[in-house]
C-alpha cells in the first residue's frame, strides 16, 4: 500500500507531465515505457520499504515515516513549481543559510505536507504487522521465502528492464549527440528514488571533501600574508551571477560589448571565475583559485 501510494499518488504530477503528450502521439514503445515506469516506481519504493524493515519493526516506523515526510515535501515542488530534486536541491536545503530556502516554505506548504503524508503515517503506526524482513531472516526456514519473495522479483524486473533499454538503444542508433541515460533521467525524476540518489551524492561530496580538507595544505596557518604598500586604490571586484557569466563579457571577447565602461578602466587586471557548485554562490567565488586554495576556501565558507 504505501508503495503504491508514493510510487503513484505523490508522483501523479510526473506522470501527468511526462506521459500527458502521449495521447495524441501514441505509440508501442511509449506505452510500453509508460508502464515500465510506472510499474518501476512502485517496485523501488517497495525495495526500499522492504529493505528498511531490515533494521526491525520500530526503526523501520520511523524510517518509513521520515521516507513519507520528505517525498511529501519534494512532492510539492514538483507538483506546482516543477522543481526537479537534485543534487543543487539537496545542497541547498542541507545548508546553514536559511535565508533564501524560508521564502520558498509557507502556509501551503505546510497544508500541503499535512495532507499527503497523514494517511500513509497513519497506516504506518497503526500497522501490527510484525513479518518484518528482519523477523523473517532469523526465522529458520524463512530465510529463502523471504529473501525469493522480497528481492527476486525486483532483481528480475530490473535485468528485464535493462535489457529493455539496450535494446531499444540498438534499435534507434546512436544519435548524432549525446542524451542524458534513459535510467538516468528515470531515476532523478520519480519519488523517492531522485532525493535518495541525490542525498546520496550530497553525503559522498562532503565526505570527499572533508577527507581533501585533511590532508591538503592549509596556507593560512603556515603563512603570514602582509599587505604591500600604496595599495588604497587597488579593488577587487567578484562579480557572480548566471547572467554575469564571464563568456558573456565584452572584455574576454564577446561578440556584444556588454562591458563597454569596464574595458575602459586604467590598470585592470580581469580573471575568468567558473563555477564549481550549484549549491550557493560562495562556491564560485573558491572556483577563482587553484585546486588548493579552493578546497580551503571552501571549507572556510
């Protein structure tokens, strides 16, 4: 029940966007996909229901609870401003500074969150089930059903699934460019699977960069830097912003001259920044500086 309603009901407005066009241009493979996607999100919510009973019934309550809260959270964004949950949303969100992720959060989000996630927290903590994966493994003679009626199916599924899709690869050539992977676009657009895979690669990049942080050179503690002298009228200027990108600048020669006074200035000294993140801005600015430097800057931020 619950993976029918997370894998159907709070992704209803996906399905509506992805699949709405196929009734006037309606073909075999589209209908097929449609409804190996729709039997897809069902069998991985069911996957990850089952797998979280593995640490027992009371962990898996509250486990499933925090599943229901957070796909009914993201379920909002996707429904009425057609946020896709990525990696740059779950770094956002996971970020100290509030300021920009409160305004996005109000009454109807609120009302909104209440409404979906009552009914499945409800079955939740009103479920006397106790034939939890867990219960199931150390009973002997259980092992086997358990494991061949929980995971077998899914397996099977998944193998057919991609063996689908390598097909219909073949089948249709490869382009003359290169498109995002069909399981790819599939996994980051459904419930849970998007903010799952996401917060899984928001937990790996912290871990990476908490592991480069320790074993890089922090120059600030080895260094002193002392100012030179006669610079009062030395300025450095970080301009950041997707409109303020550097190939669109006149001065590192873009075909309009959107920097004319700029160019004009006596003395200038103008670096390309890159961005590095998509999480907050004050990661492009640690992209201005070497592999070093930009490890240690962005840890100070």
């Amino acid at each position: 029940m619950l993976a029918i309603y997370i894998g159907l009901f709070m992704n209803g407005a996906v399905f509506y966007r992805r699949f709405g066009s196929y009734a006037h241009d309606f073909t075999v493979w589209k209908g097929i996909s449609a409804v190996v996607e729709l039997a897809a999100t069902v069998l991985v919510t069911f996957f990850l229901l089952r797998l979280l009973s593995l640490f027992g019934r009371r962990s898996w309550r509250i486990l499933a609870s925090l599943v229901v809260l957070f796909s009914a959270g993201a379920s909002y964004y996707m429904t009425f401003l057609n946020v896709v949950i990525g990696y740059g949303i779950i770094a956002s969100v996971m970020t100290t500074d509030i300021d920009l992720s409160k305004e996005v959060v109000g009454l109807n989000f609120i009302l909104w969150l209440i409404a979906v996630s009552a009914l499945p927290l409800i079955l939740i903590w009103n479920n006397r089930c106790r034939y939890t994966l867990l219960r199931q493994l150390r009973t002997q003679g259980s092992v086997f059903a358990a494991w061949r009626s929980s995971y077998w199916r899914v397996l099977w599924f998944g193998h057919r699934f991609v063996c689908w899709i390598s097909s219909r690869r073949k089948w249709r050539g490869r382009p003359a460019f290169d498109l995002p992977s069909y399981g790819g676009v599939v996994a980051n657009s459904y419930l849970p699977s998007n903010w799952l895979s996401a917060l899984g690669l928001y937990a790996w990049a912290r871990v990476d960069e908490s592991s480069d942080n320790n074993s890089l050179l922090n120059p600030a503690k080895k260094f002193t830097y002392q100012a030179p002298q006669n610079v009062d009228d030395t300025y450095v200027v970080f301009i950041i912003g997707e409109t303020t990108r550097w190939d669109h600048m006149g001065i590192f020669g873009y075909e309009r001259n959107t920097t004319p006074k700029l160019a004009q200035e006596k003395n200038l000294a103008a670096f390309r920044g890159y961005s590095c993140d998509t999480a907050t801005n004050s990661h492009c600015v640690a992209c201005l500086y070497d592999r070093v430097g930009r490890k240690i800057i962005r840890s100070a931020h």
